[in-house]
C-alpha cells in the first residue's frame, strides 16, 4: 500500500446530510461516478446532481422497509476486491463488478435514538446492518478504498484529491481506516450495553465500552501523563454532557473532582440550597443553608485551606 489512488467511482449512503451536497458536487466536479441509495440519492439528485441508484447496480430493488440495500456481491465485491491481484481482477471482471474506489457512510442514529427515549421497536429500526458491513469492508480493503465515516472527514479527502490529481494517499487511507473500526467497535458497543440495560443484566457475558473524543486534556493524574476525555453519548446529567464556557483546558483531575462535586451535591436533593466543595476527589467541605451564599460559607468554613483550589458544585440557580 505505498501508491496515491485515484477515485473514479464513489458510493454514498449517509444518515447524517450536512455538507454531503457541497461534497458530492466536488466529487462530481472531478469525474467521479456518484452511487447512492435511498434518501441520500434523492437529496442528491434534487441539487441537480446525477447520481446512479445502487439498485440499479445491484439489481435488486431496496427491499424490507431498507433493511437490505447495499448486501450484494455487485456491492462488497467492489469495495473488497484486492486491486491488482489477478484473480480479483478475473473475478470481478468474470461477474461484471466494478471498483468502488470511495466509500461515504455513516450510521443509522442508534445512540441519539436511545438518548431521546424512544421505544424499543424504534430502538431496534435504528440499529444500522448495511452501514457497518459496508464500512468494515472498505476499512479492510484501505489499500485500494477510501472510507469516509463522517462529514468531518470531507475536506481531508478532497484536498487530498486536489493535490494528487485526484487520488487519496496511503496514509489517508490507513487513518480513515482506523477511524472506521473504531466507530464501528463504539457503535456496537452503545447497542450491546442497551440491550443489557434492557434485560436487566448487570453483569453481562460481554462487556464493552465505546466513546467518541470529546476533548484533548492538559494532563493526566500527574502532569507528565497524557490524558484525553471521551464520552459515549449517554442523555445522562453530568460532567460529561456540560458545557465549559470559559478558561483552559481542564486536566483528569479537574473533571474528576467536578463529577464527584456533581455527585455529592446531587445525593443533597434541591429542598435546600446546598454547596460541596471537592479537592483531590475528597471533599473539604460540603453544606446546607437558607441561601446558596449561607451554604457556601458553612461549606468552605470546613476546611478551608483544602478548599483552596478546589471544585464547587451548586444544587440550584443562584
């Protein structure tokens, strides 16, 4: 895998429609075959774009309210050919299946649709099939295919056509890949922890966790760790789904001590304004009052040296 490929025909099938417009029209711009399905292809053609139905490749029509679309061999053959092997080539070319040089998907919404609180029937709709086979395929297949799992990755992949006459390069092609199996492993995690969370099982035979980067850290437990902070997505209160509005960046410890904070004063209910203070994961102070201020006193009059640096949680609006 050491060769800049050009991509000549790309397959498109996206939940997420931001900057897909922009996107397929600079592909198109660049003589690359459009292939789509669904939705996608519908959006893609009301913007003028000419665009070839997968079911016109496969076909097959869309089938099973879209459950099957893309799980062909005129499909997968084309993403996991090996291109330059002889008998790929004879294979392909015996079966009349041709290249996909750029694969653009991402997931049915499973995480968003669980964090709203929908059923479990709409639950189980939103659990995506083709999308991870397809991109676990072209992953595999990085060598010779471009996988595209989210609009944040557009701009990479066109500038690198731009530069290379319109062909992705390799180490493109492996860190595109990564990124996909990664996305793919977080995705089947969030579904296998709900599915536990629906049967009640505390202790499943299989237990993964999956989180997308939510922010780089400044440093781990110690200043000379590296240290990032992931989130899976969950519509839990939290540290994980607060909103920093000014200051540096926080450390390990910093979001350590403020989710314990937010524990601590959460335990305190919201009958009374109350006020905890923690410091190294252990708290200096913590109280009730008449008033947040009443209860920031008596919070910090419990030690407050400790306090002294430390993180303060609020149990109301002050």
């Amino acid at each position: 895998m050491t060769e800049n490929l050009p991509i000549r025909r790309a397959l498109l099938s996206v939940s997420d429609k931001s900057g897909l417009i922009e996107f397929a029209r600079a592909l198109a711009g660049m003589g690359v075959e459009l292939l789509s399905t669904g939705g996608t292809a519908s959006a893609l053609r009301a913007e003028g774009l000419a665009v070839k139905d997968v079911s016109e490749v496969t076909g097959f029509p869309e089938m099973l309210d879209g459950r099957v679309k893309t799980l062909h061999p005129m499909v997968h053959g084309g993403l996991l050919a090996i291109r330059g092997d002889a008998s790929h080539d004879a294979q392909v070319a015996e079966h009349g299946i041709a290249p996909i040089d750029l694969l653009v998907v991402n997931l049915y919404p499973f995480e968003a649709t669980v964090a709203k609180g929908a059923d479990f029937d709409d639950c189980i709709e939103n659990i995506d099939i083709g999308g991870p086979a397809l991109i676990r395929g072209a992953a595999k297949n990085h060598a010779g295919v471009t996988v595209v799992i989210e609009p944040d990755d557009y701009a990479a992949v066109l500038d690198a056509m731009r530069a290379n006459n319109g062909a992705t390069t390799p180490e493109l092609r492996r860190h595109l890949a990564a990124k996909a199996y990664a996305r793919t492993a977080a995705y089947d995690a969030a579904i296998s922890n709900w599915f536990a969370g629906v049967l009640g099982e505390e202790t499943p035979a299989y237990r993964t966790v999956g989180g997308r980067l939510r922010s780089p850290l400044r440093y781990g437990e110690n200043p000379h760790q590296h240290a990032a902070f992931y989130a899976t997505g969950e519509a839990r209160p939290g540290v994980a789904n607060a909103v920093q509005h000014q200051g540096k960046e926080l450390s390990y410890n910093n979001l350590n001590d403020t989710d314990a904070a937010f524990e601590l004063v959460a335990e305190l209910g919201v009958e009374r304004p109350a006020v905890a203070i923690i410091k190294h994961a252990n708290p200096s102070g913590v109280a009730c009052g008449e008033s947040l201020v009443d209860a920031y006193r008596k919070a910090l009059r419990c030690d407050p040296v400790s306090a002294f640096g430390g993180i303060v949680a609020l149990n109301v609006n002050a």
